[in-house]
C-alpha cells in the first residue's frame, strides 16, 4: 500500500481583532506560531509543512524560527468573512498537491496539543472500517444547547425543536439529553481530494475525535494568553 503523504497546514491569518497579532504575539520569548512549528517539526511525522499567511511580517518571523513553506495567502481571501475553503483550495492548486494527500489543519492558538494527540487522531482516521472524508477534533459542551433558546417576533422561542418521549429537551434533565459537542480549533484532518470534490472542508462523513483539557486548549482572549503564560511557566 502506498505511504499517504501527511501535509501540516498552519494558517496564520495576520487582522486578528480581539487580540492583535495574535498568531506572533511573544509567549515567554517565543512567537506564538512557533509552538505549532516546534511540534510538528519534533514529531518527524509530515512530509511537508506549509504555513498560510497574507502578511509578510509573519512570514519573515516563520522563516527565522523554521524551514516550513510559505503559502502567500492572497489579500482576497483574508478578509474576516473569508472561509476556511477558500485558502485551502488555492493552496493545493498553488502547490500542486496530490488529492491524495492528508491535510493536517493545525492552527498556531491551540499550541498545548501533544503529538500524540495528533497521531492518534491519525491513527483513528487511517484505520477506521468505515471511509471518512475528514476528522474533527471536538470537546464536551459546556451547556447545553437543548438548553438554549432564542426570540422570534417577541416571542422567546427554544433554539431546537426535539423531544424525548413528548417532553421538550428544554424541561428534561440535562443528564439524559443526547451529547453535544462543540469543535475545537486543535486539528482538523481532510483528504485533499475531499476539499477538490467536494468544496468542502469536511466532506459528507466527520469522524469525530474527541478532546479535554490542553488538546483542546484554544486562544480567543487575553485572558487566554495570560493562561497560556502561566501554564508554560
């Protein structure tokens, strides 16, 4: 059986707005970006490395701290409402990669994952009976959306419409609701030729890879960073 190629995709979009610069902010003397590098390089695990970034300030801190390639991610699709699809698909035809090949989403705010968290989610993937077009990494719900309810015209209305035995998830114990998950930003895996058939990230078929604490640990906040400081300390 042929080897598949293993391809790291660090995206590393610069305009972040809640924490500016947040992919190259210093964390205790290093990058951020560059936890995600040094993993992946220590890992020996990907033929390729390649990191997406529309500024050539986080470039240049890229090729100083590693040898990963660099996808220069054009202005168009690095805007705030720019999917994920977008910069992947102009990615694997700007580098030619074989629709074979795995794609290993790994972005620089989850950069507490373990390699192992990372090859076991390959292992998981590679060797199920069953043939899925990507993985996704996802933890617990903190609350439950069965619990959750919106307003429509005034009127206060429950987010979903499910029932167990009559009675709306909204008046049942949350201990025998259904699990919900919620995706975390730590790793993501997708043929390419899912993203080439499909213009999907996921495809039709997820395999669910489910986290907990540090491989699911995911910077959207200061007080994240303050966090990440502390525990690296």
């Amino acid at each position: 059986m042929r080897e598949v190629e293993k391809i790291a995709l660090i995206p590393a979009r610069s305009g972040s707005k809640r924490v500016k610069d947040k992919n190259i902010i210093d964390v205790c003397g290093k990058p951020l970006i560059q936890y995600t590098l040094d993993l992946v390089k220590e890992m020996r695990f990907f033929d390729r490395i390649i990191v997406s970034t529309d500024s050539d300030k986080y470039a240049k801190i890229v090729m100083e701290v590693s040898d990963a390639e660099i996808h220069t991610r054009p202005c168009e699709l690095s805007l705030d409402h720019s999917a994920d699809i977008e910069w992947i698909h102009h990615l694997i035809g700007t580098f030619s990669i074989d629709p074979n090949a795995a794609l290993f989403i790994l972005r620089p705010t989850s950069p507490l994952r373990s390699g192992e968290f990372v090859t076991g989610a390959w292992d998981k993937f590679i060797n199920s009976r069953k043939a899925y077009d990507s993985l996704r990494a996802v933890k617990l719900a903190d609350q439950h959306p069965g619990k959750m309810w919106t307003e429509i015209n005034g009127d206060l209305m429950p987010l979903f419409p499910f029932s167990i035995n009559d009675v709306p998830w909204h008046s049942n114990q949350t201990a025998i609701l259904p699990k919900v998950y919620a995706q975390t930003a730590s790793l993501e895996i997708v043929w390419a030729k899912t993203i080439l058939e499909t213009r999907s990230l996921s495809g039709s078929r997820i395999l669910p890879y489910v986290c907990s604490g540090q491989d699911a640990f995911d910077i959207n906040t200061a007080e994240d960073i303050d966090y990440l400081r502390a525990v690296l300390q």
